[in-house]
C-alpha cells in the first residue's frame, strides 16, 4: 500500500486554493462532478472512449476535462498529469472494481478516504470480523457445510459482480442443483424483511451534529435496489415450478429507488453506523467519508446488516438534489457534494491528511 507519507508529501506540493476533484467516468462521477463543481472545484473525468459522449447530454454533471484511457491501469501512468492539476480522487465502487483493490492500494495519488478500510472490507470473513465481533451488529448467518441447510439461504460467489449468479436454496439438494462447483462461494441465511441501504457520511473534523468520539456522522439518503430478476420474478408464479424451467432467481442490479425508514427506527440506525465508525476509528484509524450499510429489517423491527461499502454508493444517485435526510441538513445537500464539501473544509483548515490518504 502506498504510504501516507508519500501521499503527505504530494498534497504539500499541492495549491491548495486550486484543487481539482478527479474520478473514473462512471457508477456516480455525474453525481461526484455535480458536486465537486457546486463547491467551486475543477474536475476531471478518466474514461474509456465511448464513454465520454454521454456526459454531453447533462452539463451539470460533465466533467471540465476528459482524459481518456484505453484501459484504467493506464492512470498510473498519469500520475505526473494529475499532480501537475493538483488533483484528488474521488473513489467510488466501480472505479475500485476496475482497478481491483491491490491496484487501487497502490495508486499513488491523494485519494478521498481511507485505504486502509480495503483490508477489512474486501475479504469477506474479515468482514464479518469487523462487523460481528468488533461493532457487535447483527449479520445473516453463515453455514459453512451446505449440507447444514436448513432453511433458505442465499449462496454467494466471491468477487461477483452486482450478485451475478447468486441463488436461493432452502436445502441441500436446491444447493446441488444451483451450485457451479468451480466457483468460490459462501452460504448464508436468507433474511426474511425488507432491504435498506443506509447511506451515511462520516467526517473526523466536523464538530456539529451527531458525535461520535472523532468529529461526526450524517445520514445524507437511502434507497432500495432494483434487482433483476428476483424483483418481477414472483410474476411468473412458484419458483419451483420455474427452476425446473431452468429459470432462478438473480440479483444483478439495474437501479435505485428511494425509500426512507419509519421515524423510530432512525435511532436503531444511527446506533449501528455509529458503532461501524467507532470500531472503524480503533482497527484502521477511520472509515472517512461516504459508506453504505446494506440492511435488511426483518418483522421483529430488527436490523441485519449483510455487506457494507466504504464509498459513495450508486445508490446515492437519485438524491443529486438531495433527500429527505439531507434536506434536514442543508436543503439540496448530495452525497457528491458532501464529498466535495469535506475536501474543501479540510483544506481550509489545512487537515487534509486526515481525510486522505
Ligand atoms: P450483495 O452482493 O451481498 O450486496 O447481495 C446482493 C443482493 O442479494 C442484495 O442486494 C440483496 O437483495 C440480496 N441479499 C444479500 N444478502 C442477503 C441475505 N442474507 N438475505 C436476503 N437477501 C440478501
């Protein structure tokens, strides 16, 4: 991993007054660019040709200069470019996806947030370690021997994109017929509820709002997944009429809708997020910036937190005029801006390093 010294020195190079905010064009750079520009920044998309001509269709969210790339390892060859623009990046999943984590390690750029958070969040059982053991929240449960299923479960691939062939079994025999034997994979119990995804921001240097034992955490939105096909499948009736056909359930991703949680369940997340954040501050020094908990609250009125994401989720992008959590926070706030914002603060205050890294 790039140290944070190599990273200091960069940043002391820097004209702090005319910082530029960089990222990969896709996931939610229209949103991180809108933001970036609302708080006065210069921005930089990195994106692969055909991409760059979409962003002429919305103006608000097209980036003041384009460098294009054949391939996204390419931006370490850039590196002189984007330090000569005093430039920071701003991560978001697919730009972590592309690169892959032990690239995105190395990147020797300043980037938004933590790096050190990889080392937690993209290993799966280190994950659950994290959360489990040293946050005490509640997560699915895991069954390790599939011939132990005793109730439905969802069986997880490693490293899948957007649940890309995940399936539901409730035996073992359903797990026999789903399984491709020469994937890697993980089981864990189907929870039975309703699905939110929390989307909060935290900041180490922001004094005002909710605290915790560093600076503060906001709520900015969440918002519920559209996933294809398990949200229209019940459509065709019974499942297992429907397997026999050869057709399962997925859960790829094709978008976001918003949602908001009954009022006195806030409290509930709040205690969650917080306890994430403070964990978070003692096993790596602080997961900064935008994360996600993805949740499912089952009828007990119980929280299951089954995955977390460390950045600025896609699932933020249908409140880039805000939300009705941000609009209690500053009218119109997006996480994009947040980001932005937080840069921008922090610059002020020449506490940069602490918020990148
Ligand atoms: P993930 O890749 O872990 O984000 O999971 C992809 C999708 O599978 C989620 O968005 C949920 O719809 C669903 N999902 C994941 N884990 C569970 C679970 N333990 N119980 C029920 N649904 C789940």
């Amino acid at each position: 991993m790039v140290s944070k010294e190599d990273i200091k020195k960069i940043l002391d190079g820097y004209d702090k007054k005319n910082l530029s905010i960089a990222t990969v064009c896709s996931h939610s750079s229209l949103q991180i660019f809108n933001g970036a520009r609302k708080e006065g920044f210069r921005t930089i998309g990195i994106a692969i040709k055909e991409r760059a001509k979409f962003y002429d269709a919305f103006p608000l969210g097209r980036p003041d200069e384009f460098i294009i790339v054949e391939s996204y390892d390419e931006i370490f060859d850039l590196t002189d470019r984007l330090i000569e623009e005093n430039a920071i990046i701003v991560p978001h999943g697919s730009f972590v996806e592309y690169l892959g984590a032990s690239r995105f390690k190395e990147l020797p750029l300043p980037t938004f947030g933590n790096r050190r958070v990889l080392e937690w969040e993209s290993d799966r059982e280190k994950e659950r370690e994290w959360l489990e053991k040293h946050a005490g929240i509640k997560m699915p449960k895991k069954i390790d021997d599939p011939r132990n299923i005793d109730r439905p479960v969802l069986v997880k691939y490693y490293g899948a994109k957007g649940g890309r062939g995940f399936f539901i079994a409730k035996n073992y025999a359903e797990f026999k017929m789903g399984i491709d034997w020469n994937k890697k994979y993980s089981i864990q119990e189907y929870v039975l509820g309703t699905r939110y995804y929390l989307h909060f921001f935290y900041s180490p240097i922001k004094e005002d709002g909710y605290k915790v034992s560093k600076g503060t955490i906001e709520m900015l939105s969440i918002d519920r997944r559209d996933e294809s096909n398990i949200d229209e499948i019940y459509k065709l009736g019974a499942q297992e009429e429907l397997k026999k056909m050869g057709i399962f359930p997925s859960f790829v991703v094709t978008g976001n809708v918003p949602v908001v949680l009954r009022e006195s369940l806030l409290p509930k997340a709040f205690d969650i997020a917080e306890r994430v954040v403070e964990s978070s501050i003692k096993l790596f020094g602080g997961m900064i910036g935008a994360f996600c908990l993805e949740s499912i609250v089952t009828d007990e009125l119980e929280f299951n937190v089954f995955e977390i994401s460390s950045r600025i989720v896609a699932g933020t992008n249908p409140f880039i005029s805000g939300s009705p959590y941000a609009d209690l926070i500053e009218p119109g706030l997006s996480t994009g801006q947040r980001i932005a914002r937080e840069i921008r603060m922090a610059a002020e205050q020449d506490r940069l390093d602490e918020i990148i890294s």
